[in-house]
C-alpha cells in the first residue's frame, strides 16, 4: 500500500513509554540551530522577492531592484555574528547541538561548516534551500532532496542523518525521504513529545518530533525580552523535568535562529537557560542524532502496520 499522510489523534496515550534515556536521565533535550542564511529567497538567486521571515524587517522593496536591503542585511548577521556567538555559549559549556543546515546556507559559509564539522554537532537537512517544500512539485522536492544530502557530506564530511522541512512538509516529503534512503529519522512532526514509528512504503521510519513552541520564533512576533524568553523555556523545562522524575520522560526540543537569538539582548536569555539547565545532573542534553540512535536501540520498530 502506497504510504499517505494520515491524521492521529491518539498517539501514545495515557500511557507512553519510558523511553529509557541513558544514565536514568528523566528528560532528554535537544538544541537545534537553524541554519539558513544565504539559502533564503532572493532576487539573487532569482526568486523575485526578498525573504524577511523571522527578521526584524517590515519586508519593504527598493522600488527600483525589487530588494529589500534591511532583510538581507538581517539574514547576514545571523550568519556573519550570531553563529558565532551562540556556538561559543554552547561550547563554553561543553554542550552539544544539532544543526538544522540548508544546504546552499553551508556552503556559503565554509568556515562556520567546518567548525561544524570540528565540533562534531549533527545536521539534519533542512532542505537544499530555505523554501516551502509544500509549494514544490514532487520532482523538484525530490531534486531537493538529493542535491541537500550531497551538498551537505560536501560541506561538513558526513551525509545528513535527519531531515527537516522549512515550516511543513507536503504530503510527498517522507515518502520521498524514504525513497532516497539514508536517513535515520524526520522532524517534520509537531504533535508529540516523544519519538514514534510509521511504517512507510513497507519499512520502519523513525520520527523525532519538533517543537515550534520552545523556539525563539517568538522574537519575531513580539519585542519580548531575553528574561521573558529565558522565563518561558525554563517554565517548559522545569515541567518536563517534574513530570519525568515523576515517571513519565519525555523529550524537549528547543529551536533557534541565528538572526533572531544571536543577539546580544536575546542571546543573554539562552545563557542563562543553558546555565539553568546544567544544574539539573538528570537532564540529558545531547543531539538529535543521538536521540534517535538511543530510540532505535531500544525500542526498535515494532513492524509493519503503523498508519498505513
């Protein structure tokens, strides 16, 4: 049976798993940088518009090039300085990240992929470009996927091990995921707190489950502060944190953006999120590599017949 994207509105239940995190950590969290500036749509390369999502720009066009200068300047800061500076509060720390690379991004910035590399942090594809992948046909998602994945061993040493779209996927992306093979697990899924299984043309696919809601997206809709930030994430911890050593772990996905988190003001909120954090010696904080490398070992897919 062809796989097809089907609604679930049961999930684990009143009874999910205990995922048995390593050293009887009680929660498991995963930090996520999102790399995607220079892969966003431009007049550049071509797009016809420039790209201001998640930016502090009002998208306002130069009436004679069509360009919006402001956005583009903001999407280079997150590549030119917030990389930077949020990778250095993280390794301070000796803490580890996933990297959620569009694959154009990288290679736009050899340095930053090499110490993306040097750093050992995963990546998982976020697409070739920083796109919708819903407004593709399914020959050029597939063309997107497969120029992603080579585009990324390219750059980093190492072929993507998830994958992860810009927003949403469409209703071709994990099959065709499945189809070019590879990949060890998708986050292409907001309606869980734990990693689960499907069955997808006939074989096991892993997905770890994202979160827009830990995500410091919020900057973009609010000038809320580094202290409010930093308040609500911890507020998300500490629950999950309670509600595992109460018996029920589960995991928490914390999503950034280099032009968004990377300045000062709001990166002095992740700082002291990462220091909140690191108290807590049964809060695993590791990759999402690792994650879905730990589920797989031990709880390995159940067989066919998941939501097909």
């Amino acid at each position: 049976m062809a796989y097809e994207v089907k609604r679930d509105f049961i999930g684990y239940g009143a009874n999910p798993p205990d995922p048995r995190w390593p050293n009887g950590a009680r929660l498991a969290v995963n930090f996520v940088i999102n790399y995607e500036e220079g892969s966003e749509p431009s007049i550049e390369l071509g797009d016809g518009y420039s790209e201001h999502g998640l930016t502090e720009s009002h998208g306002v066009k130069q009436v004679a090039s069509g360009r919006d200068l402001a956005a583009e300047g903001m999407f280079e800061y997150g590549s030119r300085v917030g990389f930077w500076r949020l990778t250095r509060l993280f390794q301070e720390r000796g803490l580890p990240l996933t990297i959620f690379g569009c694959a154009l991004a990288l290679e736009r910035n050899p340095e930053a992929a090499a110490a993306i590399r040097a750093a050992g942090y995963d990546v998982c594809s976020h697409g070739w470009r920083w796109l919708k992948h819903f407004e593709l046909s399914e020959a050029e998602e597939r063309d997107h996927i497969a120029r992603a994945v080579a585009s990324i061993e390219r750059t980093t040493g190492a072929k993507p091990a998830g994958w992860y779209c810009r927003y949403g996927p469409s209703v071709n992306t994990r099959r065709l995921v499945v189809e070019h093979g590879g990949f060890l697990y998708d986050s292409d899924y907001y309606g869980e707190e734990l990693p689960f299984w499907l069955t997808v043309e006939g074989q096991g696919h892993l997905v770890v489950p994202y979160s827009l809601t830990n995500n410091d997206g919020k900057y973009a809709a609010t000038t809320g502060t580094g202290e409010q930030w930093f308040s609500y994430i911890r507020d998300a911890f500490d629950m999950l944190l309670a509600e595992g050593r109460a018996g029920r772990p589960k995991m928490m996905s914390v999503g950034l953006h280099q032009r968004l988190i990377g300045h000062p003001a709001r990166a002095a909120g992740l700082q002291r999120l990462l220091d909140h954090m690191i108290q807590a010696p049964d809060a695993w904080i590791t990759r999402r590599l690792d994650i879905a490398r730990h589920w797989v070992a031990t709880h390995p897919y159940p067989g066919k017949g998941l939501n097909e």
